[in-house]
C-alpha cells in the first residue's frame, strides 16, 4: 500500500461499537492523533439493536441500548479524535499498520485497534429477507405484542432465544423453541423457566431449512438431525437473533487470531 500524505495518526480504531467508542474516548485522553472508522451511518454497534434494559454495566442502567448510545455520545462530544461513518475498510495491513478504505483511501497509524466486535448472523434460507417483518422477527422485547394470539417458533440455544421465547410467551398461544444442539447452552435460570413454561414446546435437535408462503410466512420447514426426517411446520411468526464473535473478513488473514476467528 501506498500511504497519502498527512493521513498517518497515532491510532486507527476500526470499528464503533461500545469497544471502539471507549477507545477514542482514551486516545483522546492521552492525546493522540486517532481516528475513529465506522461501517455504517452512525456509533452503537450491538446497543442500535439491544431492545431490552441494561442493568449489568457498572455505573448505570438505562431501558435500551438506544439510550445507553445516547449517554456514550454525550460523552465524547467534546473529545478531539476524528471520527468516519459510512466507511467500510476493506484490506488491513497489520505488519506495516496501514488501512485501506473502500473509496482507495489509505491510512496508516502507530498502532491498530481492532474493535469490530459481533456480527448478527443471517441463517442464508430463502424467503429470509422476503418475510423480514411479514412474519420473521428479531427481537422479542421489540416485537412480542405483535404475536398475540399467534403460533410462533423461536430458532437459538443461546441467552437471546430462550430470553425470547420467555417474553414472548407473554402474548402468543403457542411456542416452538428449535436448536440444532441436545443441550442448551444459555443461563440455567433461562433453561428452566422454558422448561416448566407450559405454552413452549422443545426440539433440540432440529434446523429449520427452508421459510415458505406466499404474502407472508406460514411454514417452516425442518429436519431433525438425528433421524434425518424432514416435515413442515407451520407456524405465524419465525423469531431468531443469531449472533457470531467473528472480526471482519478483512483481516482474518493477517491477525492472530483466537477461537471463534476473534482478535
């Protein structure tokens, strides 16, 4: 790569999430030349799609990660660091710590802080994109009153489905909570609310392999693992929140890298 002039900082920070954010916040403190590179319109991250109350961060509790957003911003208001959205990075030279963006800029820095964090997983069926919002939700805290009355089945094994499928059992008649894995892997008190919870239905498992319908969802079809057998299941709504600790494709191949492809 062949850096242009006068875009050398004392640090780079791809990504602006909680991570990214309170890095600035330091670089800044310690007066550093830093800029700050987020891929989409606007800082957040996760917290642009975190629906629920947060009560586990030291120091405050806000009703959503929209407000918690809100309180970081103010934060750095007033903080010297440069900040790019809409600026997606597409190659990453660790060795040389230099960073190439979509439009050919390239910058490069003293030190690179890698901050892109999780990454909501698509489940790449047919149809997924189709139903968003005509039957196929993401967040049960967001969207549970829309169920009401209605068949729903929840995909995940993790805190965000069984989470789901208990909120959401609030307002729908029946639940079928699917996972691919014989075991749950989210917080024990979750597991055995879902359990005792007469509208939820389990089966462990089980993959969902295609969304069909016409207007909007009205089945799914699934196969169990075990037996091979595949059958229909119809159903109103299809809720699942999938996430994966991944960094971007962009550096996969030049950063040590830990379990799970995170940095």
């Amino acid at each position: 790569m062949q850096t242009i002039k006068n875009k050398h900082y004392n640090a780079i920070i791809i990504g602006g999430g909680a991570a990214g954010i309170s890095a600035a916040l330091w670089s800044a403190e310690l007066g550093l030349r830093a800029i700050l590179l987020e891929s989409s319109n606007e800082l957040g991250g996760q917290l642009l799609w975190t629906y629920n109350a947060i009560k586990n961060h030291l120091g405050i509790e806000v009703e959503n990660g929209r407000e918690m957003q809100q309180v970081f911003l103010k934060q750095i208001q007033e903080r010297d660091f440069e900040l790019k959205t809409n600026c997606e990075v597409v190659e990453i030279d660790t060795e040389n710590k230099q960073v190439k963006l979509k439009n050919d800029e390239i910058l490069s820095a003293d030190a690179l802080i890698i901050a892109t964090g999780i990454r909501r997983r698509k489940l790449n069926l047919e149809n997924e994109e189709k139903f968003q919002g005509r039957g196929i939700f993401t967040s049960g805290k967001r969207d549970a009153e829309k169920a009401k009355g209605k068949k729903v089945c929840i995909i995940g094994g993790g805190d965000a489905a069984l989470e789901n499928a208990l909120i959401v059992s609030e307002f729908a008649d029946e639940i079928t909570l699917i996972h691919r894995r014989k075991d749950f892997r989210g917080r024990l008190e979750f597991i055995e609310k879902v359990k005792q919870n007469e509208k939820i239905t389990i089966l462990t498992e089980t993959v969902v392999t295609k969304i069909t319908g016409q207007e909007s969802l009205e089945s799914l079809a699934l196969q169990n693992l075990q037996t091979n057998q595949n059958f229909n299941y119809p159903t109103d709504f299809f809720f699942f929140d999938w996430e994966l600790s991944r960094i971007q494709n962009f550096c996969a191949k030049k950063s040590n890298l830990m379990k799970m492809a995170t940095v």
